[in-house]
C-alpha cells in the first residue's frame, strides 16, 4: 500500500510529509527542532515528558506533537512566547526531581567541579555526565526558570554490581526510554510495564534485581538514556563491540554467534569467511583473544568463541565462497610463502577478481600450521579442507617453487608481490656447546615430526629420534609445542624459563595443558653453557630475578651471583624467538624480522609484506595481515571501496530463553590424559550441535547498541563564516568560537575588537566554516571561562593548533 504525503506548514514553511506522521516526526525530519526529553527515534513514542507541545492553528490548546498526527493543511506554531512557558513549567517539574545545581549555578563556566565554590552539597549537583548530557542540552535550550525548585535528594539505593552498568536511579527523570528499548527492541520486559495514561515513571518502581527480572544486559536501556542514571561500568563500546576489537581479523562475533544461536551454521561460517579464509583452522587454534573482552565475563565467564567457530566449520558440509566482484581484473599478483597471511591475501584477492599466483617451498601448502603446529592440536584434515577451499576461488598453489629473490619474479609481469615468508628459523643462544647436533631448533624438530602429514597419514614415533631426558629452552606456544611433543615421544620433559610463569607468551590454555601432560617447568633459570659428553649433555643453568620492564613490556630477566645449577639431558630444544631466512634481495632489522610500512603493509612499490616475516605473531594475526594486504593492493591497482566487503551489519535482536541464558560457560570435552600421550591424535573432541546453539545463547547482544540512532539534538545558534555575516559583527570586544564543518569547535579567542579579529581570518583557512560570538569587555575572563568548560567536556583543548597553524 503506498504511503500518501501531503502538505503541512510549519512555522511558516510548507513541509511535504506522509499521512499518519506525528508532528514531531514530520517536523524533525523537515530540520525543525522540537524539544523533548521522553522521545526516540528508535522507540515508540510515550508523551510523558511535555515538552514537545506545539500550537496548531485552529485548537484552543497546545498539543503534544509526538502524539498528533499530521491532516492536510496543518498550520503549526513550534516556537511562541507562551509555548517557552509550558516549556520551562515542564521542565521544572522534571528538574525537581534531578540533581541540577550545576545547571543553574552562576559560576558554573571554568568551574573545577570540586571544591564547590557554593558548598552546594554533593547530592544536589549534576552528574559526571556535565558537559556531555542530554538534559543539560535541553535543559539550555528551553531555558530553566529562576523560579524551579530546588532538588530533595531522594537518597534511592545506587546498584553497583550489576554486569556492565551502574544504576543510579537518583539521577533518573521517569521518562521510560529505558523501559522502552527494553520492551520493543529486544521483546523483554526485565525493566516492567509502561503505566497507562502516561505520566514520568517513579524510579522506585525499577527491579532491584536485574538477573531475576529477566535482563540479558544488552545495554539497551543505558544507551537510550538521556541522564546519568544508567551509566557503563567501563568505557568498552567505540567502533565495534569488545569481543569484535579485539579480535585482530574483526570477524563479526556477535552476529556469528547470533547465528549459532539460531542454528544457522552455514550462515555463520559465512560471516567469518568474510573477514578470514581459515575458519576452521582458527576454531582449533585461535589465541581468542575476543574472550578476553567478552562482556559475559562481567557475569560469569566469556562466551566460548573459539570453539564455536570449529563447530560452525564441522557443521558446514556444503562450503561454497561468493566473488566479491562481479568481473575478473587483468591484473597478476604473485604472493611468496603459503602460510596464514600468503593464503589468506590470495583469497582476498581471487574473490576481487585478481589472478593469483602462490609460490611455496615445500610440497604442501601451510606453512607455520602445517610444519609448526601439531596434529594433536590441529588435524590435518582441516588444513588440506581449507586449502581446498582456497583453491576454489581461483588460486593457484604452485609448490616445490622456492623463490629466492624478487628479482625472479620480474619477468613475468606481476602487477604486485606479497611477501609472506615466515620466520621459520630460530635464532642461536649464543652459549658454549649449542653446535652438538643433540642440540635442535624447535621449528626444525616440529617440521620433522609432522611437515609431511596429510589427510590420510598419522605421526610415527620412528620418524624422530629423541633421547628419555629432554630440555625444552623458552616460553613461547613453540616451546610448549615442542615440549608436548616430546612428551608423546616417550621423553621426559622440562621446560626453563628466564622469567616467571605470569610472563610467558604461551597462551595459558596451552602451558595449563602440558602441565596436566607431565611436562615439567622452571621459571627465572636460563642456561649458560653446555657440555657435551658421550651419554648425554650436562647443562649448565644460573637462577634469574626480575628487574625493571626492558622495551617488550616484560620484567628485565637478571642472573643471581652465586646461583648456577646443572643438569643432564640428551637432547635440547631451543625455542628463543624466530627470525626470518630473507630473499636475497631483501634486509631484515636486528630482530631478525622485514621493515615496512605496517599501516599498508608496504615495502617498496608494487612489494607488499605482511605475516611472521614482519612480526612473529599468532596464526589470526597473520590472517588478518593477509586480508589486510589484499585489500592494500586491490586500491593500488585501481580497485574501489565498494569491492570490500562491510563486517559489519545491522543486528536483528533475539530473545533466549532465561534458563539457557543462565547456563554455566560449556566446557569442551577433552581426551583423557591416560589415553593421549601414547599418539599424536586430536586431543579435543567435537562439540554436540545442541550444546553450541546453547552457548552462543549466552552472548548478551552488546553489539545493538552500536546501532541506536541518535536523538536530535538542539540546534547550535553558529552563523555560516563569510563576509556578510562577519560584516555585521559589531566592533566590540568579546570573544568568538570558530568551527569546521562538522562544527566542530576549532578555535575560541577573546579580543578587544570582533569584527576587525574575524576579518583577518576571512580567506586565510579554508577550514573555517562556522562561527559564534558573544559580546563581553571582560572578553579574556569570559575566553578562560569558555575554554574551561570545553576542556571539561572534551579532556582537551580545542584543535585550533594543528586546524589553524597557517594563520599565525
């Protein structure tokens, strides 16, 4: 059915707008303010506040324009004399129920808020929300009456311990937006019913208990709210939700687990494929750092997301990858290295259309997933699957290729070049005796045992041959591998470390598992030499202690006087760090990594860089660089914006039923210890489909707040910076605000004469857009007193220093 539109006239102007329109709808969207404190745009609306009443041609009485409906012909008065007053009456009543001391305070520009100058007591003054508050905003705008009574604190109980807010309800003004969003967005009713008729809600009535009230804590309700009475614990929603970024590759968490929780798993893997191609991979091995963030931690424990993705991958039998474009490109780009971040840039780049060309080394694809990480971690199953996959979309894998120099490349027309070639060699100790061939690098022990691997073949204990007494030397997730490793090789292991355990870069799940393996540890001991001898290799160790934080943020390891120990072992595994084996052509820096431009990822024209070649890093890490590098290079060759697909998307809220909300975080099953260590199979076992749609039910939706719209805001009396409009300023001393165009302040300056300072300004910087000004003789007491009160709504000053540096 379609809409009609019809004609209305508001404050003189003749607005087009649909039948069924609220005044305030059509009057907001028609650029005309009207102030309210109840209405949303997002909610339906209430009426309960007053303030929005307009006068209509023809009726006695004013109207609330959030509840009358627009008719043909309409003629609205929005701002009158009389219409100010019901305004400020409205408002006062709201007000006598809100702290606002500050609000009415003469002193209040450039106060420090503490001590008041007044000894006004704390009860009675605004919120930590001054400066940046809604009601403040209207409050301004309306104008508050001299006559508004004074606030009576309430003294109403202040709930701190709820998950993710702090509910004051003494700051709380009855408006129902939170009951609102609680009702209509997300379909739950934790917050109560709406009263009728409306009136402003006595905060009284609220649940004391949020979790028996059915709250899912989405946070709705704190981002709908004008005032300080519903207020984030901590500051963690900027661009994404926490758990989104956090996680190195922004994969859209929430609504992966959104889709989980419904049981769509195919549509799940979907999402992640658009931010990474190995999803399944990072279902068995991710470093999840987006649990870390996950608001659910607030309650109980994190949402079990790492292992949600492994599901979503096991459930998918049918994977299909879309194009990202519709039409294939002309241009060639060769990617060196088939690890995470190589794999990752040429399935970026072969779904936008780009030929691809991976050169590999050795006989299978991987890299540091296949030759570095064992198949009790990750099967191989999964890698060859995904590989597969990859292969699809149109990559060619080309191995057995090493490349040694870029130079090899340039005779076959490549547009571009990225250069993903690990670092798949670890550095020396630099001590006596580390030559004896007893003494083996970790990444050379790993590869040994499981590069070779494919889908069909399993791990020989023949194949690598390691003594019963075994040293592992390190504290990184190699060390811990390779320790693990040689437990299920039949040795007896340990591990020495120069710092404590708090200090290692393993992640814990892995260190909590090689302890309950047998691997044994020693924190703050290193060695010092090594003794080759006919039955083994006595090791000399010193004890360590901590001292200051050294450049990598960790305490400084330093050797105890006095404090050496030895030990025999038969064989030593080193596990220090990793450094790359660079093309012929290209430099590493002092650590044994490539330099470039970490921004783009680039190194010189047309050479792109990016995975452990440029930072040792987790295998997400370096799928995030790949996709990174293959979205760098599509806009070098010429592709647009348009091409890249958006992570994120508008989010369709979902109820869960409070019991499984309630459940306790799934714990995934494991093998039994007795029945692990004699191979080299899979140690974690795959999740009932049931059990996972469960778990992502415990996800509380934080992301729907990134999505409320915002409440129009009373309009900035700014004049458009020319030379008319500056013609007219008077020659008078006082001080002017200039703005740019996001009017944004930029500038505020006191001055003996207004209009000769602004004409001096005119034409000189073209980002200058807008400006304010205010007589006053005392123009720099009242300069002071402006950039205070802007410093204390924006922790700073204004940016006129780097907007306007060409001026002076």
């Amino acid at each position: 059915m379609t809409v009609q539109t019809i004609t209305i006239n508001i404050d003189g102007k003749n607005t087009q707008c649909f039948e069924k329109e609220t005044i305030l709808d059509a009057a907001l969207n028609a650029g005309i303010y009207i102030p309210t404190l109840c209405y949303h745009p997002d909610l339906p609306n209430f009426g309960a506040c007053g303030l929005c009443v307009v006068e209509v041609k023809g009726n006695k009485e004013p109207v609330l324009a959030c509840k009358t409906t627009v008719e043909q012909g309409l003629v609205i008065t929005t701002s009158s004399p009389s219409l100010k007053e019901i305004r400020q009456e409205k408002l006062a009543e709201i007000l006598s129920n809100h702290p606002h001391a500050c609000l009415v305070c003469a002193e209040r520009d450039g106060c420090a808020r503490e001590p008041c100058s007044l000894n006004v007591p704390v009860a009675e003054r605004c919120c930590e929300k001054l400066g940046d508050c809604e009601l403040q905003r209207v409050a301004e705008y309306v104008g508050i009456k001299e006559d508004t009574p004074r606030y009576k604190p309430r003294n109403m109980q202040v709930y701190e311990k709820d998950p993710i807010m702090i509910r004051d309800y003494n700051l709380c003004i009855g408006c129902a937006r939170c009951v609102r969003a609680c009702s209509s967005l997300r379909g739950i009713d934790a917050l109560g019913e709406l009263p009728d008729p409306p009136e402003l809600l006595d905060p009284s009535k609220f649940p004391e208990d949020l979790l028996k009230s059915g709250c899912q804590f989405c946070g709705l309700c704190i981002e709908v709210c004008p005032t300080g009475a519903l207020m984030d614990r901590n500051d963690v929603l900027k661009d994404y939700t926490s758990c989104q970024d956090s996680c190195p590759a922004h994969i859209d968490i929430p609504r992966f687990l959104r889709q989980i929780a419904e049981g769509q798993f195919s549509e799940a893997l979907a999402t992640m494929y658009e931010a990474v191609p190995l999803p399944g991979t990072l279902g068995w091995v991710c470093n999840y750092p987006c649990e870390e963030q996950c608001q659910r931690n607030e309650l109980d424990k994190s949402v079990s997301i790492r292992v949600l993705k492994r599901l979503a991958f096991e459930q998918s039998k049918d994977i299909k990858i879309k194009k990202m474009v519709d039409s294939n490109s002309s241009k060639k780009i060769a990617i060196i290295g088939a690890g995470p971040a190589g794999l990752s840039c040429g399935f970026y780049l072969s779904r936008l259309g780009h030929r691809v060309q991976i050169f590999e080394a050795k006989s299978k694809a991987g890299g540091m997933l296949r030759y570095g990480i064992p198949t009790f971690r990750l099967p191989r199953w999964v890698i060859e699957k995904e590989i597969e996959i990859i292969k699809k979309t149109g990559v060619d894998i080309k191995l057995n290729k090493p490349i040694s120099s870029l130079d090899e490349l340039s005779s076959q027309d490549f547009d571009a070049v990225f250069v993903a070639i690990g670092a798949q060699q670890g550095p020396k100790m630099r001590i006596e005796g580390e030559d004896d061939t007893r003494v083996v690098d970790a990444l050379d022990f790993l590869s040994n045992v499981y590069g070779e691997i494919d889908t069909h073949s399993s791990v020989s204990s023949d194949k690598v041959k390691i003594g019963p007494r075994v040293a592992v030397i390190g504290g990184g997730n190699t060390a811990i591998d390779a320790a693990r490793t040689a437990i299920r090789l039949g040795a007896k292991v340990t591990i020495f470390y120069r710092r404590s355990e708090a200090e290692m870069p393993a992640f814990p799940k892995e260190i909590e598992e090689a302890k309950r393996e047998g691997v044994e540890f020693r924190f703050l001991s290193a060695p010092t030499a090594i003794h080759p001898g006919k039955d083994g290799l006595n090791v000399n160790f010193v004890k360590m202690k901590l001292g200051p934080k050294d450049t990598s943020g960790r305490p400084l390891p330093i050797q105890i006087e006095n404090s050496k120990f030895s030990h025999e072992f038969d064989n030593i595994i080193t596990a220090i760090g990793q450094k790359v084996i660079p093309l012929d052509d290209l430099e590493t820096n002092d650590k044994g990594w490539i330099d470039c431009n970490k921004e783009k990822l680039k190194l010189k024209q047309g050479v792109y860089v990016g995975g452990d070649a440029i930072r040792p890093s987790s295998v997400v890490d370096a799928v995030s660089m790949g996709r990174k590098a293959a979205l760098q290079i599509h806009r070098d060759l010429g592709g647009t914006e348009n091409d890249i697909l958006q992570l994120i998307q508008k989010p369709t809220p979902r109820i869960c039923d409070s019991k499984v909300f309630l459940k306790d975080r799934l714990i995934t099953p494991m093998v039994n210890i007795d029945k692990r260590l004699s191979n080299f199979a899979e140690i974690e076992l795959s999740l009932d489909k049931n059990e996972g749609i469960n778990e992502a039910n415990r996800c509380f939706q934080c992301d729907l707040r990134l999505f409320i719209s915002k409440v129009p805001e009373p309009p900035v009396e700014m004049l458009l910076f020319d030379k008319n409009n500056v013609d007219l300023v008077p020659e008078k001393a006082g001080v002017y605000i200039l703005y740019n165009e996001g009017k944004t302040v930029i500038e505020i300056k006191g001055t003996s004469n207004l209009r000769q300072m602004l004409k001096e300004k005119l034409g000189r910087n073209d980002k200058i857009k807008f400006f304010k000004f205010e007589e006053d003789p005392m123009y720099s007491k009242r300069e002071s007193e402006l950039l205070q009160q802007y410093i204390q709504q924006h922790g700073e000053m204004p940016s006129g220093g780097d907007e306007l540096d060409d001026l002076f």
